[in-house]
C-alpha cells in the first residue's frame, strides 16, 4: 500500500474480539501497559485479564467486547500515529464509529471510553429488559425482505454488503422472520452471538442513558471527516458528530453506503483493531479496493514491509 497517497481508517464494530487479542502488543510497546492501567481505573474491572486470558469467557459480553475491542483499535492507531501513518478521512462500524471519533481529535481516548462504559452497559441491561436477538442474512433478497415487514415485527440493524445484511428485533420475532426467509428462498441466514436487538428501538432505554455521558463531554471539531453510520455522511463539526452518534444506537449501520462514500476521497483501506472483518466486508463491496487489516505486530511488521 503506497504511503504517500491518501488513507481511510476503519474501525471494527462487535464480532471482532478474540480471546489474547492485544496481548502481544502489550508485551512490546511500553505505552499500552499505561493504556490498560489507564483502562483498569476507567472502567472499574481488570479489562487486560478479560482480553488475555478471559477464564470466564465474558470477552463475548457486550459490556466487556466493546472497552476491549476500543482499546486494542486506539493502541494500533497510537502505533501508527508515532510513525507518521494518518488518515485523510475515517469511519468505524457501530462501536468503532468512536474509535473513528477519537482517531479525528474530537474525543481523548479517557472520553471515548467513558462513553463506552455507558454505552455498553446499558445496551446490555436493554437486552435483559428487553431480550432481543440479531441474525445476518447472507445474499439478501432486500427488496422482498422489506416487503416482509408488513407482516412481521424486525428492523433492519445492518446495511454491511450487497452480500449481508442483519436484521435485529425481539427473539421470537427474529425466529419467525429467519424461517419466512428460508422458505422462500431469500437468503442464507446465521443467528449472531449478542445480548440484545441492537440498532432497533429496543435499544432506546440506552440511547437516553448515553445521551447524559455525551452531552456531559465536550466535542472538539473533527481534524479530519468522520463518515457516521446513521446518515453514512462525512461529519466535522462537533454537534453534527454527538447527534448523530446518540442516533445510531436505535438506528441501522449504513455501512455499504459509507464506504461507496468513503471511495469517492480514496480507495486505499486501513482497518484498525482484531480480525478483518471490515476488509472482507470491502471485498464484497467493490473488488476495486485496496484494504489492509492490522490487529497485531504482525500485521504491522507485514504493512510497513509492504509499504
């Protein structure tokens, strides 16, 4: 990837998280041992053992995946940002839209996270309250899907690909709809491991509880444009970002619109934090671009080896 041309940052959303994830870069950058120690008072709880060694499997808990997949993002970019790689715009996927927000100097990473303890909190105790499921729908019929909800009660969550989609609602509601699409032949459908109906109104208990923590922060302007995944549009201005950030809690991730978006500045990819989820999504948005994921020192070693 040519360094000197133009970057998209991307940040990866839940679903990404593995158990040792960031382990190998707390061992060699000294830096990140103060980024988990810092993490520890923030969120009240050892996060480092939960990403390290996870012995009670709660890695896959929204209230732990979400500081942990934000912090391993924000030392990945730390990383680049001491090498002088910056991007020219940014964007994250549901929870790394505030990884995007923080990489554009609009937030510290210690107000990023506490907004994320909030968030992921609360959108956990929605789910109890409110038990809801989310299921990816893989070669969608979309057209004949929204027909559907004449019928049935779901929400789309997730405009990933022309290739997937995800649809969030109460869990009987979800099972219904998953087996109306396999009758008809409407796509393949694969339940998700969450707590809850993200990106759908049952989610508004914790839109209101997150609403408190962002209005009590003070937004700077973006350095660089944050694309959003409520309106999938370039934001700098600080109230534009907090509004729209609130919004996409209860509201689909149009994240197939975003990077047709994005691709009108660059077509040069970076995404930052575990896996490569958002890659693979880009693939089977347009071959056309050219992404590179980077979730460990490995990963940096290949980049700047390629470079």
């Amino acid at each position: 990837m040519e360094l000197k041309s133009k970057l998209a940052f991307i940040f990866p959303g839940q679903g990404s998280q593995y158990k040792g994830m960031g382990k190998d870069l707390y061992d060699s950058y000294q830096f990140s041992k103060k980024i988990y120690n810092l993490a520890n008072e923030i969120l009240e709880y050892d996060i480092k053992s939960i990403c390290f060694e996870d012995q009670n499997q709660d890695l896959n808990k929204t209230i732990f995946t979400q500081p942990a997949i934000f912090i391993n993002s924000f030392i990945l970019h730390q990383i680049l940002k001491k090498k002088n790689i910056s991007p020219s715009i940014c964007a994250g996927h549901s929870l790394g839209e505030i990884s995007a927000i923080v990489c554009s100097g609009c937030l510290t990473f210690e107000e990023g996270l506490k907004i994320i303890k909030i968030r992921s909190k609360e959108m956990f105790i929605a789910g109890e309250k409110k038990p809801g499921s989310m299921v990816a729908v893989i070669n969608p019929m979309i057209k004949a899907i929204e027909g559907l909800q004449e019928s049935f009660d779901f929400y789309f969550a997730n405009y990933n690909s022309p290739k997937q989609i995800i649809l969030s609602g109460r869990t009987n509601e979800i099972n219904k709809i998953s087996n109306e699409i396999k009758k008809n032949n409407l796509g393949k459908t694969i339940p998700l491991n969450v707590s809850g109906a993200f990106h759908s109104p049952l989610m508004n208990p914790a839109s209101k509880a997150l609403q408190t923590i962002i209005n009590s922060l003070n937004f700077n302007d973006a350095n660089i444009p944050v694309y959003q995944n409520y309106d999938a549009e370039p934001s700098t201005k600080s109230n534009s970002i907090k509004t729209k950030l609130l919004l996409q809690l209860n509201n689909p991730v149009k994240w197939h619109k975003t990077i047709n978006n994005m691709k009108k500045n660059t077509n040069k990819f970076l995404e930052i934090g575990p896996k490569n989820i958002l890659s693979n999504l880009n693939k089977s948005i347009d071959e056309s671009i050219e992404s590179f994921n980077i979730s460990n020192k490995i990963d940096l070693n290949n980049f700047f080896n390629e470079a």
